[in-house]
C-alpha cells in the first residue's frame, strides 16, 4: 500500500497487555513518520477498528484471549476488496518457534518481529513492509529457512535394528530375534549413531521410538 500521499504511515496496535500497548504507542509515536491511529485489546476488537480507521498497516499479536493474531490476518485479508485492500499487517510476538511465523506468511502478513526486539529493528520493519517488502526478525529469519537435514539412508539391517530398539529390545534380544550376533547388533548400533549424528544411547533410543519402522516379519 503506497503511502506517498500521506504524512504519516497510519498505525493499529492490537494486543491484550495494556502495558505492550501503552509502550509500543510511546515508541511508535517518537518516530515522526508514524502515526497511531488506533489500539484494540483484543482480536476482534481489532477487526472492528480496522475497519473504522482503514489503518495502513495493523501491528498485531498472536496470542490474544478471544481469536489469536492468525485468525485475525485470516478474517483482515478475507474481507479485502479491489476498492478497499487490507491493511498490511506485521506480527510482533514474543513467540519465536518458526511454525508460527509460517503461519502468519501464509495468512497475509508481510513481517514477524519478536517482542524483545529493540526500537530500532521494529521501526526498520515497519518500512520495509511499507515499502513493499517482508521482514522477519533475524534471529527468526534463521530457523525459519535452515536447510533440512540431507536424507539418512540405512541399510536394511541398520532399519530392522532401529526398529527394534524403538520397541524397546535390548542388543542381546535383537540378536535373538534377527538371528545374529550381539557384536552384530552392537556394531550396528555404531554405524546408526554415526549416520544418525547421534551422541549416546538416550539419543538412539529417543530417535528409534520417534522414527524407527517396525521390523519385517
């Protein structure tokens, strides 16, 4: 949303701790180019100021008592019309696992910055999804896009034992029920820590129980 014509980027907080409300308006209003038009305490309330005040941008929460901050970028980009656009919408959260993040992208929102951030990341935010662009914290930035892990691959064996161990058998019942040798199976157990990346016998076990594939009969 272009706002050449403006003074001022217009500003909705939303956000259900007086307190967060009451210092973000003093931070954002210190900036000459940003105007706070409005605040809600809670999502709905937000929606209803949204669309009382046509802000430009809304700086929302996730975590709120009625409906959170995803279901509000969802209802804000649901009623957009060609005449009347949504609002551009940036999260400020002090949740910093990456599934949230993803979810507030796919719903609309142009930026997610974390709640400890300073003054000076949040206001750099602010203009970057203004002028078009998105912004996630950096801290954020680099879970959210970490390279997944290469694919593991096991030997037939090496699954068959994985398997096992998730089922909770011991390298002496292993070797029982494969057939083999508990030097075997122990060796095994070795080349899965070091394919696996794994450091002890809690780590093998807690891997096998989440991945491990049951055994052909």
């Amino acid at each position: 949303m272009s706002t050449s014509s403006r003074t001022a980027i217009r500003i909705l907080l939303v956000d259900d701790h007086p307190l967060v409300l009451e210092g973000l308006v003093a931070r954002l209003d210190a900036v000459p180019q940003f105007q706070v038009v409005g605040e809600a305490g809670d999502a709905l309330q937000g929606l209803k100021r949204a669309a009382e005040l046509k802000p430009d941008l809304v700086l929302t929460d996730i975590g709120m008592r009625d409906i959170n901050g995803i279901e509000l970028i969802h209802r804000l980009m649901a009623r957009a019309t060609p005449a009347e656009p949504a609002p551009i919408v940036l999260v400020l959260s002090m949740y910093d696992e990456p599934e949230y993040a993803r979810q507030a992208l796919a719903a609309g929102a142009s930026g997610y910055v974390l709640k400890d951030s300073p003054s000076s990341e949040i206001i750099a935010a602010i203009n970057t999804v203004v002028a078009g662009g998105t912004y996630i914290s950096p801290a954020m930035a680099q879970r959210l896009f970490r390279p997944a892990p290469a694919r593991v691959e096991l030997s037939e064996r090496e699954t068959q034992i994985l398997g096992l161990i998730g089922q909770g058998q011991s390298s002496k019942q292993i070797a029982r029920t494969l057939e083999i040798s508990v030097r075997t199976v122990e060796t095994h157990r070795l080349n899965l820590h070091r394919k696996l990346d794994l450091s002890g016998q809690a780590d093998l076990i807690r891997y096998a129980v989440e991945h491990g594939r049951q055994p052909p009969r």
